[in-house]
C-alpha cells in the first residue's frame, strides 16, 4: 500500500493551486498556501481533508458558485489525480451544508462526471450519510451509465466497509439497501466493476453472511461467464471463516477426511524468519471429495491472549481412499501491517471448515 506521502504531498497542493489560479486568479487561495506545509505531518486522509476545508475557505461562496469553479477547471487536463480528492470533499460537504436538493443533486453529478480523474468515492460518503435514500436512487441510475468509472463508482462509493473512507452508519443499518446496486453490475462488462461488486458483497459478509450468501446463489442461477470467478472472490471472507453454506454453494459440502497433522517442522523460531508444517489428508469416504484447505495462525497478541488469522492453502479433489500432503512456509518478517509479540502461537488447518487440532510453537523475540 503507498504511504501517504506518495499520494497527496505538496506537489499535489501545489498542482491544486495552479489548477485554480487559472480560474479564480483574483482570490490569491492563501488558506491553500498556509495547508501546504502542514500536511507533512498527517495521515492520507488527514492531508485530503485538510486541503478541502482550505480550499472551502478559500472559495466561500455559495454551492453554485463553488461547482461553477471545478467545472470551469476541469477544462484543464492538469485537473486530475490525487488533487481531486480534497475537490469532490468539498463539493459535497458545500451541497450538504445548502441543504437543498437542487445542491445535493448536482453534487451527484459533479462527482459521477470528476471521478475518471480520480475516483470520487470518498467524497460520495458524505451525500450518502446526508440523504441515503436519495443518494441511491440516484447511485442506482449510474449502473446504466456508459461510463465505466462512474459505474465503479455506484459499487465502490457504496461499499460499508470502504478502506480509507469515513464509515456510512446509516448503510450497515439498513442491511441489503446496496444490494439493487450490485445486482444490476454483477454481469458488468468490465473487471474492473465486477471486482468492485465482489469485494462489497464481501464486505456485506461481515454483517449479514446469509444475505450475501443469498445474493450469490441468486447471481449463480443466472450467471454468465464471470459471475462463478465474481462469487468466489465475494465469499472468501466466509470461506476463510469456515462458513458452511459458502462452502457447500461452492461445492465444498461435508466430507469424510482425516487430517494428520499440521506436523511443524520446529517448535521455535526467530523473529523474522519462517515457520515450516505439513500435513496428510486422507480420504475415508467412498465418493471423490472435493475440498478447499486453508490454515490458521494463532497470533500472540499484547495482552497474551491469541488472534487467528486464516490463509488459504490448496484446493483438491481426492479419490476414495487417497492420501496427500500438503505444507506450505510461513513467514515471520516485519511488515508494516501486523506487529508481532514473542511467545506463544499457534497453527492448524481447515478443511472445508472444518478445523484440525492445533500445533504449539513459540516465536522468539526480536534480536
């Protein structure tokens, strides 16, 4: 993932003054001036909305006035990029603060028509927090659009659990009121839509997994040559967590297996370096078994206790009294989203999830 610093920086403050100077030359946008400097220090979107509100003081005029502006800048083909950000924030916030529908239903529009420059789904969390009903009524016209980006924008503008962007408390109240978004772009002609539909039936999952599994056995009774790869990547959030009627919709249905194992091929290691296991799976049953096989890592967390963690591993189909190994090297280096503590953790397997015993090994501490 990029640091913050790569995404809006001061060159991106810089690139947003230039922008406007070439439109609004006589307002000198000195609140943009003074935020240049002080981004530095904070977060991706800390700096996007420290940039808005210096651009809305800059600007103070009214809705209209504000949206004549970034329309007349968008003329530019400078106007892109991570610039765009603190822009559609603005917009909306401005149209939320008019409170008339005329405002608010423009700011749709002029974010369905920014967001090829730099996508406007961060911003469109505060029209949808401000008047979700209308908001998707609206969101639900763009799935028809000709213009992939805006709808990629109905799918991924809506996601409850969006990374990067303010929560939408009133989407995850309202289980389901996204779903006629997703079903009318699930067989979207582009990949780029329908990777955005499944990763918001996943984020769906965490709520209310019957209705995402609901939705995909509808999608994959009318499916077209996508839509199996789309509810795989949808469900594997469910998958991972053992969930039976994800499992059984993608053929992984109760089987007879025994699982030796995992067997660890040692009890410490050092931090930094890899835990190595394996296991045989055998087949008790008098049918082929198809089975997805993924494992656990019991993380240690500070306060001693464990956090799970599941990665997948294989995907099998084994005859009537086959055996296989499976194993795999798991690794313990320093990365910038997990923070590891010394002890004890632990590791097993899951085998269309179903969980195998779990084996012991502690990880040392960092030298």
């Amino acid at each position: 993932m990029p640091f913050a610093d790569q995404l809006i920086n001061e060159a991106t403050a810089h690139d947003l003054i230039r922008s406007l100077g070439t439109v609004v030359p006589d307002a000198g946008l000195p609140a943009l001036h003074l935020a240049v400097p002080l981004i530095a220090t904070l977060g991706l979107r800390e700096r996007a909305d420290t940039l808005r509100d210096a651009l809305l003081s800059d600007l103070p005029g009214d809705y209209a006035a504000l949206a004549g502006t970034m329309r007349a800048a968008g003329e530019d083909s400078a106007f892109h990029g991570w610039l765009i950000w603190p822009v559609t924030s603005a917009i909306a916030s401005k149209a939320v603060a008019e409170g008339t529908t005329e405002a608010f239903d423009d700011a749709m529009a002029l974010l369905a028509e920014l967001t090829g420059r730099l996508t406007a789904e961060f911003a469109i969390r505060t029209l949808l927090r401000h008047d979700l009903d209308r908001a998707l009524e609206l969101v639900l016209g763009w799935t028809a659009s000709d213009d992939v980006d805006v709808r990629r924008l109905a799918s991924e503008g809506t996601r409850p659990y969006l990374p990067w962007s303010t929560r939408v408390p009133e989407i995850t109240a309202r289980t389901g009121a996204t779903i006629p978004v997703l079903d009318a772009l699930y067989r979207d002609d582009a990949e780029y839509v329908r990777r955005s539909v499944a990763n918001h039936l996943n984020d769906l999952s965490r709520d209310a997994p019957d209705l995402v599994v609901g939705t995909a056995r509808r999608w994959l009774a009318e499916p077209d040559a996508n839509t199996a790869r789309l509810v795989r990547h949808a469900l594997r959030t469910l998958v991972k967590k053992g969930d039976v009627q994800a499992l059984e919709l993608l053929g992984f249905g109760p089987v007879s297996i025994d699982v030796a194992g995992p067997v660890l091929g040692s009890t410490r290691i050092g931090f930094g370096h890899s835990i190595d296991f394996s296991a045989v799976l055998h087949n008790r049953g008098d049918e082929p078994a198809r089975v997805a096989i993924d494992y656990t890592v019991y993380h240690r967390k500070a306060n001693g206790g464990q956090t799970g963690k599941t990665f997948k591993l294989a995907t099998r189909t084994l005859e009537p009294d086959e055996r296989i190994e499976v194993g795999r090297e798991h690794s313990f280096r320093a990365i910038t989203t997990r923070r590891y503590h010394p002890g004890m953790h632990a590791l097993s397997l899951q085998v269309n999830g179903v969980e195998s015993a779990r084996a012991e090994f502690e990880l040392l501490p960092e030298d």
